[in-house]
C-alpha cells in the first residue's frame, strides 16, 4: 500500500501512474453523505453513511451530512429529521459533523456553473424531443445523437442544456475499489446538465455542490458508477481536480437482486422500531463488502473503526441476510448485562416505539419488579427487542391473551393431554388443588408438585406442562414454566386455572 499524507493509494494504481492527476501530497479528507429526503433511510445508504464516516475518522477528516432536497414533489420535512435521527441511532450523531447542509441553497452556484460551461462552450442548448430524435435516427441511436451541437442555440423556452462530451479519447476513473474502469468518450451521449427553465440536473447539481463544499473522496454505492465519467468530465471542465472515487458494491436480497423498498426490507428505521440493537445492526452493515481480521464477524466497533480499508472492500455484490442479522441481534442482545437489557426494553414495556405504544397493558399495570425477576429469562429468548412483549405479556395483563392454535393444541386436539375421561380439564383440576395446598411457592415446588400430578395420571412433566402453560400464559412457548408461575403468583395463578377450567 502507497501512502501520502493522509491518502492511502493501491500500490498497483500508483505504480501504474494511474493517480497522479491527484495531489498527493498532505490531503485534508472531506467525504459527503447525500441522500434525498424521499422516503426512510436505506440499508444500504446507512451502510455507505459509516463507511464514509470511518474513512473521516481515520483520517483526521470532515463529514459532511448533505440532504438533495431539489426535488421539491417528492420531498418532505419529516424525511429529513428521518434521516437525521437515522444516523443518530447508528452513532453518526447530529453535531459531530458538518450540515445538514441542503442542495437547493446552491441553486445560483448551480446555475453559474451551467453558465460557465456555455460561455466555454463546453455546453450547447438544445430543442430536441425524445420523439424528434427517434425519428430522426429510426430509433437506431440509444441516447442523444447531438443533432444541436452546432445550431448556435441560445437559452429559451423548451431548450434543455447539454454537455458537450468530448469526441475522442477516453475517461479513466480512479477507483480505490475497482482499479480503473475505462469510458471511451465516444460512446457516453452529449448529456443534459440543465432544464429548460436553469435549474440543474442531478449530475450537475452533484458536481458543483462537491467542488464548492471542497469533497476530496466520494464513497457511494456501485449503481453511481455509470454517472461517474460524466461527472469527472464535468468536474475537469470547470477546472477543478476530480475528487477519489470509491464505488461500494451494490446491496442485494436471497435471490440476488438489489434491494428495493418496493419489494424488500429496506428501510433503517423499520429496524430500529423491530427492535435491532444499534451496535448489531452497524457491525452487521460493515461486513457488507468487508470483513475484520481473523475468523470473526461480531467484533466491537472500535476494531471495526481500527481496521476498516476501502481498498480492501470487495467489489462483488454484498447479500443482505436478514436471518444473519437478526442471529447477530440475538448475539448482542445477550452480550448486554441484566440492567442494559432491562433499560434497553422500556419502550416496549412503558414508552413509545416509532411514536407509537407498543403495550397492550395499560401503563398502571406494568411491575418493574416482576419485570426485573424475569429478564434473565427472557433475555436468552429473543432476537429482536420487540418480542419482548409477546414473552411478559401475561404479568401485566388482567387476563392472558390466548393463542387459539395452542389452546386447541393443549387442551381439546389430538395432541392434547390424554387421561382417560377427564383429559385438560381432569389434570387441571388436580393442578388447582396441588397448588392451592403447596406449602411454597417457588419454581422448584411447582415443578415437583405438577410432576406429582402428572405421574399419578401417567402423564411426562412435558406433556403435563401444556395445558397449564397456555392457561396462565395464552401461549405454547415462552418462558420457563414455574419460574413465570412464581413471579405471577399463586392468586393469579389459580385464577387463570380455574377460568381455563370453566372455559373448557
């Protein structure tokens, strides 16, 4: 690996000369994160969001957060506190960096820069349609066939703003990623830069908003790269250096297609809400393309901040697995001592989950302490934070909420207790009288005492264990049996047998 300052270069790139257009000498780092405020946050914006703030952090560099607001249809405020707050949960918190800053305040810098390039004649009006081209060249021409370039139009109603791509040789752009992905100038079209009425396209937009905020490397995702010799063409013609490129692989799903928020799972927040830990889900985002050293994947971030090399990023598309992830949530969830994990699920049990309560018991109803007696246990169960209701839910509930499907399983189905006559109901009437006379009431007494009730039918603790389960809880799984019975208490407890008595 080549070093300069505070560029690190690949050594084959180098070599090969293909750098010294670039400064290499001392470079302050300036990377940008660019989203539009349309919709949530994509995973694999987040992904492109840490690999950019590594890359500062490493080197001494500046972050700076820039929202692509100029589609004024489809954006909305509430987006872009979305993103914010977004970046906020994965560690990129607001205040340690610069922005956020709004493409549509450089609307003029946009429009100068338009102007700049006619003046040069690096651009040219033109007045085509799609269907005038088409007819034109019997649709045997993909794209723009510069029918314009030299008409001498000047600005003026339906005349859009193309760039005059150069006609001859090649664009070489400078990958830390992907080495050197070649253009042959010929074959990338004469490309609009401005619409008929000044404002700036994307590519333009993009271009100027970079040379004027000084980015010095631009990381983004693979499907950028198309547009990448247009806009090193852009920059080299309003005299400026071309910032590095790194063009991270594309996200994509199971079947290997890229991630759509039309189909997949896409969205940061959607996660969040779920209930995957912050720590998770960045760790997880990082392997998307790369991996620590050693045979490991979970490592603490500080490694992960430590090691991280854009160079080193595979080029091949990243699967998001979403299996994976949520084994990794289940890690993390574990790793945490008892009162991180009981702090971590109070917006379940007590507050809001994306602006929404989540509880289903009334507040004045939830027991810190009860809570406390079974986190331990729950703890090893879950994967994602929000299953966590599902598992307590029958300690702060007046009564249990029943899962159909494992009543009829434990109490009326084939699968059921089977004991001459009586079945559930014989061997649940004998639990309430087991219980009533247990001299305690803790796991290891309750255990035995339905183990007793269960011999005496010739019924295994397991099979005698169903249909007491689903009649304190609601549900066929969940947390261990006696330890949930004691934490309830006998009242409670003897209540919901003897409704699950009268029901059947």
């Amino acid at each position: 690996m080549a070093v300069s300052g505070f560029c690190t270069w690949p050594a084959n790139l180098v070599a090969a000369g293909a750098v010294s257009r670039h400064t290499l000498y001392a470079v302050t780092v300036r990377v940008r994160f660019a989203p539009s405020p349309t919709g949530m946050l994509h995973v694999g914006g987040a992904r492109s969001a840490l690999q950019n703030w590594i890359f500062a952090k490493q080197h001494g560099g500046t972050f700076v957060l820039r929202i692509e607001d100029t589609d004024a249809s489809r954006n909305r405020p509430e987006w872009i506190e979305g993103i914010v707050s977004a970046l906020d949960w994965i560690g990129i918190e607001r205040g340690s960096y610069e922005g956020p800053l709004f493409q549509s305040a450089f609307a003029e810098a946009h429009t100068a820069a338009a102007a700049e390039l006619f003046a040069k004649g690096k651009a040219y009006y033109c007045d085509c349609t799609r269907d005038d081209i088409a007819l034109r060249t019997e649709g045997q021409v993909r794209g723009y066939d510069g029918f314009c370039r030299d008409r001498g139009l000047g600005p003026g109603d339906k005349r859009a703003l193309r760039f005059r791509t150069p006609d001859e040789g090649e664009t070489r752009v400078v990958d830390l990623i992907r080495g050197e992905p070649t253009f042959e100038n010929k074959l990338i079209e004469d490309f609009v830069i401005a619409r008929s009425d000044g404002s700036a396209v994307f590519l333009l937009a993009n271009v100027v908003d970079d040379i004027t905020m000084k980015i010095t490397h631009v990381i983004r995702a693979e499907e950028h790269l198309p547009n990448t010799p247009k806009q090193q063409l852009l920059w080299e013609a309003l005299g400026q250096t071309p910032p590095i490129w790194a063009h991270v692989p594309v996200v994509v799903n199971e079947k290997r297609q890229k991630l759509s928020k039309r189909r997949d799972k896409v969205a940061l927040e959607a996660y969040r809400d779920e209930g995957y830990l912050a720590d998770a889900m960045r760790n997880y985002l990082m392997l998307l393309g790369w991996a620590p050293s050693g045979d490991r994947e979970i490592v603490p971030w500080s490694v992960i901040e430590e090691e991280f090399r854009l160079e080193q990023v595979n080029p091949s598309p990243a699967y998001f697995d979403e299996k994976k992830l949520r084994a990794f949530n289940g890690e993390y969830i574990r790793a945490l001592d008892v009162d991180a994990f009981i702090e971590a699920c109070q917006p379940w049990l007590t507050g809001e989950v994306g602006g929404v309560r989540v509880a289903p018991w009334r507040a004045e109803d939830y027991d810190p302490a009860a809570f406390a007696a079974v986190a331990p246990l729950a703890q090893t169960r879950v994967a994602v934070m929000s299953e966590i209701v599902a598992n307590v839910d029958f300690l702060f509930l007046p009564e249990p909420a029943v899962d159909p499907a494992a009543w009829e399983k434990a109490m009326t189905g084939p699968a059921s207790v089977a004991s001459g006559d009586g079945g559930a109901a014989d061997l649940l009437a004998a639990a309430v009288t087991a219980f009533e006379a247990s001299p305690s009431w803790d796991a290891g007494t309750l255990k035995a005492t339905l183990e007793a009730v269960g011999a005496e039918r010739g019924v295994k603790l397991g099979k005698a264990q169903a249909p007491v389960r689903v009649a304190v809880t609601g549900r066929g799984v969940g947390l261990p049996l006696f330890e949930s019975l004691e934490v309830l208490g006998r009242e409670r407890t003897l209540a919901r047998l003897n409704a699950a008595l009268a029901r059947l």
